[in-house]
C-alpha cells in the first residue's frame, strides 16, 4: 500500500465559499464545498483512479461522518496518514459522488489553522484542496489506483504555476523500502557540504 495525495486547485476543484449563521455562537460558519478527487482522468502524479474506486472510498468516509465521527483535516500535508491536531483548520462535514468526482463539505473550524484559513478565503487568496489517503497502483506503467482509501482531505496552498505541484518522485522514495534513508542521507550531505564551506570561508577570513 501507498500514501497517495493528490491536489487540486481552487479553480480544478471548483471551490464555493458558503457562509452560514451559527445558531449557537451567534456567528458565522465559513464552508469550502468542491471536487476533492477527480475519476478516470490522469491526474497531476499521472495516477488514474477508477470511478468504482473512488465512489467506494467516498461512501465509506461518508458513512464515518454519519455515524458521529468527526473526519478532521489539516493546513497544507503533513508526512504520513495521521492527524495532527495542532494543524487542523477544518472537518469535513460530508462527502458525495457526482459524476465521475468525489466532492466534499469542509467547515472552517475556529482553531489557529482555522482562523488563518477564513481570513485568506474573506481575503480572496485561492487555495486549494488535496486529499490524503492510501492504495495500491499498478505497475504496468499505467499507474491505475485500486484498494483506495480516503483518510482526509486537507487545504493547501495554491501553486503559483500549472507545473509548480511536487512529482511523485518524493512521494515514491518514502513509500519504497530504505527510500526515507535515502532522503535522511540526502539531506545531511547537504548539510555537511554546507557546513563544510561555510568553515572553510570563517578560516579564509582568519587568515
């Protein structure tokens, strides 16, 4: 199984603001309703997820919620499946099938996240949505998802360019075996390439 995120922007989801009163506090609740996860199409990691897929893994989220649990998501996408309850800006109130899409429901939740949430959405700032959630895809290059699960759905913040989504190449390596290693390794040659070169410039000045 793999962690497979996908992102959509504000304008490929379809994003409507809705604003409605609260009841209890006296306020105002804030809502994101549009496409979390398209069907069929090849999508931005070259995935393609089949309606079935997608109508199935909709229906079992939507069954959660009714059944009282409450489906929390985050500001922009953490590593792996869990939730981290200091980033959560939202839950997702309901989700549904329409066509060949999943839609959903998320309301703005007055936390932190939430708040800086609803003040870039009052604002006019475009974000976008990206859900999280794991599967297996085929290896026959045309990387078709199937036993796909939707853990959330997250907001994140808009690309400043059709090509500026991350490749799925990152997303890979932390599902293949040794491929954190390899990212953990990575990161610290940089870091000692750039340690080495900022001694060598402190000893260059000593001189």
């Amino acid at each position: 199984m793999f962690d497979l995120t996908e992102t959509l922007t504000f304008d490929q989801a379809g994003i409507q603001l809705e604003s409605v009163d609260d009841s209890k506090t006296g306020g105002k609740n804030l809502y994101m309703n549009g496409i979390c996860i398209q069907g069929d199409v090849r999508n931005q990691n070259q995935r393609i997820y089949p309606v079935n897929e997608i109508g199935r893994a909709v229906k079992t989220i939507n069954d959660q919620i009714e059944s009282g649990s409450s489906v929390l998501g985050e500001v922009d996408h953490p590593q792996g499946l869990n939730i981290n309850l200091d980033r959560v800006s939202h839950v997702i109130t309901k989700m549904w099938m329409d066509g060949a899409n999943g839609y959903g429901k998320l309301k703005i939740l007055p936390t932190p996240m939430g708040q800086l949430v609803k003040t870039m959405l009052e604002n006019g700032v475009k974000l976008g949505v990206s859900s999280r959630g794991s599967g297996n895809v085929s290896e026959d290059g045309n990387n078709v998802v199937s036993d796909f699960e939707i853990i959330t759905v997250d907001i994140v913040a808009q690309p400043s360019a059709p090509g500026a989504y991350p490749t799925p190449v990152y997303e890979h390596l932390m599902n293949t075996r040794g491929g954190y290693q390899a990212i953990q390794t990575a990161y610290e040659t940089k870091a000692q390439k750039h340690l080495k070169e900022s001694l060598i410039n402190i000893i260059g000045k000593l001189r």
